[in-house]
C-alpha cells in the first residue's frame, strides 16, 4: 500500500501581520495541499490521509471548506481519509465545519469523526484505519487509549491509526493541554503503524530512521518558527509490513530570521545578493543586525532596507544594534577641541580601545540630550 500523508495545511489562516501579502499567502495553504493531491496521484498513491488541522479553524468561510473539498476530490486513488484536529475539532453543529464539508466531498472522502474503526474494504483496501479525532481545541488527555484495548482483526492486512497531537520529546507542549502522548503509548497499541498530526517538523527526521510514528509536517511553512519549504510524506509498506517513507517538498514560501554582525559596507552587499537569487523572490525575512560602520555607510542602512524591501514579498529590520563607528573625524567635527570630552574620546581612539571609545561616545551623546 502507498500513502501520502499531510497534516496541518490550516487552510483559511488570515495572515493578517503580513498585509502586504497576506492573499498570497492565504492562496499558498491551498496551493501546497493541491501539490500533495498531485504528488499522490503521479505516485500512485492508494491512501491519501489528512492528520488533522486541515482548517485553521471551525469557523472557516463557506468557499474555503468548497475549495478544500474540490482538491481532495481530485484524488484518484482509494480513499482521501481526513481527521479532525484540535483546530479543526469535531462539533455536533449540523451546520458546522465538517457537516458542510461533507456536503461538498465525494464519496472517496472520508471525515474520521468517531473514534472507532474505519473499515476501508469499500475502498478496495486490505485496511482498517484507527480513528483518534480531537473534540476541541485543548485537552489533556490524549484521544488513543480506546484503540489499546480493542481487538485487532487479523483478517485485516493492515492496522492503521490516525491522531493528532503532540509527542513527548518531539512538541512543545509544556502546559501538556495538546492530546499529549508518548511512543510508548502509541506503540502499545499494537497497530502497525500511527499517522500523525499537529507538529509542524517532519518527523522522524533521519533518513531511512525506523519509525512506526510518523508526522509529515505543515506543507506550508507558516512563520518564523517553520525552518523548512513545506513537507508532506510518501509512506510505502510491502506486504511483510516493511516501511519506507520519503518526504518530498511541497510548499513556495519560506520563513527566515536571520541574526548578523556588520563590520563594513561589504556584509550588506553580501546580504543583498545572497537575496537577490531567484529562489527568494517567496522569501520573508526578519533580519537583526549588530555591528558599527563608518557614518557614510551607516547612512545607507535606509537604501539597503529599501532594496531588500524590493527583492523580498515581506521584509523586516531591526538595525537598533548598528551604531556609527566613531573615528577621530567624528571627534573632531561634534566636540570641542581640548574640551573633556574631546579629550576623552581622542585618547581612547589612539588607544584603540573601540568598545570602550563606543561606549564613552554613546554617554556622552545622552548627557547632551
């Protein structure tokens, strides 16, 4: 059997810190879910299973959950299998999310809204899916110790669960209010396999790692704290149950937070066309800077940000940590000659004492405030 697995797509986040490209990035969601549709049909994927957290909330409009179910219609395998995720839960509302998504999915999709088991023989698979939906946002028990317990079907090919929330060890979740589970636990299930949802790294990060615990990772990074191009996962288990995965990249923006010293006008250059290449034009980059430049070119910081703001679909600086490199030129255009001042700074500039010639200028440009 072939799997592509994805969670977390949060279709229809707002994006609202970002105005400049905020549509963009709102699109981008549906696009790498669309590219994970593609991958699973050129692969002849059989399963195509969503680990929660499709939506980015149960109040969702009306056209995204539409839009949502006309790309997972697009699969020509057996079955798409989606699970409610803690953002995404399951509700009672007849009119609710998931009713009216229902509504708009085909027969081949399948809401895993009961924790129960999913026979998949209708969808011409030797499978039962193990269902471990979440039923609000957060909770401190986990949604899997049902499946310990019940009897397996040895009949069956394959047991296969479906969860979402964090692992011990891989997610942060410090207050444990996230459907918190350990492998111990999952693993004491006795199902052949778990696929996963709610972190957003790939997981087991190592290649060729034997795992039964698999999370695929968001398909579209999201923010700053997302350090990869997207991810979803291509799953192949071989009739004696051995697993093989590989992740394949799915997402167009990236996320970066870059931390840099500047000691001359040439690190700026370098910055810019590092950024420049054609692979960041999806880029959105937070870049904080330290360092000290000769006043000329500590006046061009202004252009610097203009341009990347130019090369980039989202930039922001923080230059709080550049200062003007203070040179006896400085001293002697602001100071009076022979006053204390004066005299201070032009003997720990001929002393070559820099930090502490940084730090004597920086009082005393505040006494004169």
């Amino acid at each position: 059997m072939r799997i592509f697995l994805t969670s977390d797509a949060h279709l229809g986040m707002k994006f609202a810190g970002y105005p400049s490209t905020q549509g963009k990035l709102v699109e981008a969601r549906f696009n790498a879910l669309k590219r994970c549709i593609d991958v699973a049909n050129h692969k002849d994927c059989d399963l195509f299973a969503v680990g929660g957290d499709l939506f980015d909330r149960v109040s969702v409009a009306k056209g995204d959950i539409k839009q949502a179910a006309d790309i997972l219609n697009d699969f020509q395998g057996g079955l798409v299998a989606v699970l409610p995720g803690n953002h995404d839960f399951i509700t009672p509302r007849p009119d609710g999310l998931w009713a009216t998504f229902k509504g708009f999915a085909s027969n081949r999709v399948l809401v895993l809204e009961s924790k129960k088991i999913y026979p998949l023989k209708t969808y011409d698979l030797d499978a039962n899916l193990y269902a471990a939906p979440c039923e609000s946002k957060h909770s401190a028990k986990n949604s899997i110790q049902w499946i310990r317990e019940i009897e397996k079907d040895r009949d069956v090919a394959l047991h296969i669960g479906l969860a979402h929330g964090s692992l011990e060890g891989l997610s942060p979740d410090f207050n444990r209010d996230y459907y918190p589970m350990t492998e111990a636990e999952l693993l004491a299930c006795g199902l052949d396999l778990w696929l996963m949802g709610h972190t957003h790294i790939p997981y087991p990060t190592l290649p060729g790692a034997k795992s039964k615990i698999f999370y695929p990772g968001t398909p579209e990074p999201d923010g700053f704290d997302c350090d990869h191009e997207g991810k979803g996962l291509l799953i192949e288990i071989e009739k004696d149950k051995r697993i093989t995965t590989n992740f394949v990249s799915t997402g167009a923006y990236r996320f970066y937070h870059e931390e840099t010293e500047i000691i001359s006008w040439k690190d700026a250059e370098e910055i810019l066309a590092r950024y420049s290449e054609p692979q960041h034009r999806n880029t959105l980059l937070k870049l904080t800077m330290k360092g000290r430049l000769p006043e000329d070119e500590y006046k061009k910081l202004g252009v610097f940000c203009s341009s990347l703001e130019k090369q980039l679909c989202f930039f922001q600086a923080d230059l709080t940590g550049v200062t003007i490199k203070i040179t006896p030129d400085v001293i002697d255009r602001e100071f009076t000659e022979h006053s204390f001042p004066y005299r201070l700074l032009k003997q720990l500039a001929e002393i070559q004492d820099f930090e502490a010639l940084q730090v004597a200028y920086e009082l005393v440009q505040e006494t004169r405030r």
